[in-house]
C-alpha cells in the first residue's frame, strides 16, 4: 500500500475517533448536568476514547477500518446510554443533551477553521512538504465534524436531531414523540440508511458554504 495512503487513513480514523469521543462524551456531559448519570456511571462523559470503543467497537473501530481497506469514505458510529425515564420526565433536558454531540462537532469544525486560517496568515503552511501532515489533520477536523454534526441533526430516529425536536414541541407533544422514537427503535439503522442515502445530495453546498465563510483566510 502508498505510504502517504497508509498515513492519511491514519490520520483519518484517529480524527474519526477523537471526533465520536467528544460527541458521546458531550452528551453524557450535558446528561449528567440534566440529572441522569447514566452515561457519566458507564465512565463516557470522558475524552478516553476506551469506554466509547468498548460499547460501540463495531461501529468505532471495526467498520471504519473496513472503509479504509476498501477506499470507501470512512463512517461509523458511537452511543451513549440514557435514562429513557429520565428523558420521559424531562423531555428539554433531553433535547439538549441530544444538541450537545452535534455542538462538539461544530466547536471542533471552528477549532479546525481558527488553525487553518491562522496558519495561512503566519505562513506556516508555506512549506507544503513539511506542513503536509498538519493540513491534512486540520483538513479532515474540519469536514469530517461539519460532516457529523449535520448530519446527527437529521430529525430520523436514531439520530439527534429527532430528540432534538422535543425542544420546540409541547411537554405532551415531546413525550408522543419520544414514545414514536421508541416504537422505530427496531428500524434505527434503516433510519441512518436513509439518511446517509441522501445526505451527500445535501452536503457538498453546505461545506462550500461553511468554507467560504469559516475559511476566509485559507486558500
């Protein structure tokens, strides 16, 4: 295999790890802070990517891998567990620990953008051979975080944006939802199917848009 092809898949999954940490890990944060530890107890509101991999290794570690070895776009998924009770009671809350993956991914897209712009303007980017492996690593938390966090708003089942919605609705509303989501449990992944179907349709405007505007600097 291409050395350079070996290194950027590397740095690929590495970002793709870090990057489903800091979701999970930002969802059983806002979770405990909304009353129900669960996720916190099971050791997931941490930037250990460990316990993630441990509950998800399927989806963290073993089909991420498989894109790669098949030069297919890496993709994959995590979870946290929750207090179906809790949310039940709190609808709001939930809805926000819901938003609170997707947060971490746009706080990583800006993180990226910062660095890039910045590098841009200072000139370190200027030895393209030496800045290489840095562009490449600043380049892929930057879409791949864009990437995840719209598409985790995608109000389908299992996704966040689907708790999310609970936010704008009615307390009575909200828990018929919630109550509708637990019902299409069983066809979760054909939700995510879906989704990612016909996500990419949507998503090459957006990340030229975001990048026109988040990327001023960097060229």
């Amino acid at each position: 295999m291409n050395p350079q092809l070996l290194a950027d898949g590397l740095i690929r999954f590495i970002i793709f790890l870090f990057s489903t940490t800091c979701h999970e890990a930002a969802h059983a944060f806002a979770a405990k802070l909304g009353g129900d530890p669960t996720a916190s107890n099971s050791g997931q509101a941490s930037l250990n990517p460990l316990p993630h991999i441990r509950r998800e290794p399927f989806g963290m570690v073993i089909v991420p891998l498989l894109c790669f070895a098949t030069h297919s776009p890496m993709i994959g998924w995590a979870s946290a567990p929750y207090d179906p009770y809790w949310a039940r009671q709190y609808p709001r809350r939930a809805a926000l620990m819901s938003l609170a993956g997707p947060a971490a991914n746009f706080a990583l897209v800006l993180i990226a953008a910062i660095f890039l712009n910045l590098g841009s303007v200072m000139g370190w980017f200027r030895n393209e051979e030496q800045a290489g492996g840095i562009l490449t690593l600043l380049g892929v938390l930057f879409s791949l975080n864009l990437l995840l966090g719209i598409f985790n708003l995608i109000p389908l089942p299992p996704l966040d944006g689907f708790t999310s919605l609970a936010l704008f609705l009615p307390e009575d509303a909200a828990l018929r939802l919630f109550d509708f989501g637990i019902q299409l449990r069983r066809f979760s992944y054909l939700g995510i199917i879906l989704g990612w179907q016909y996500f990419g349709v949507y998503f090459s405007p957006i990340f030229r848009f975001v990048s026109d505007h988040l990327l001023p600097f960097y060229r």
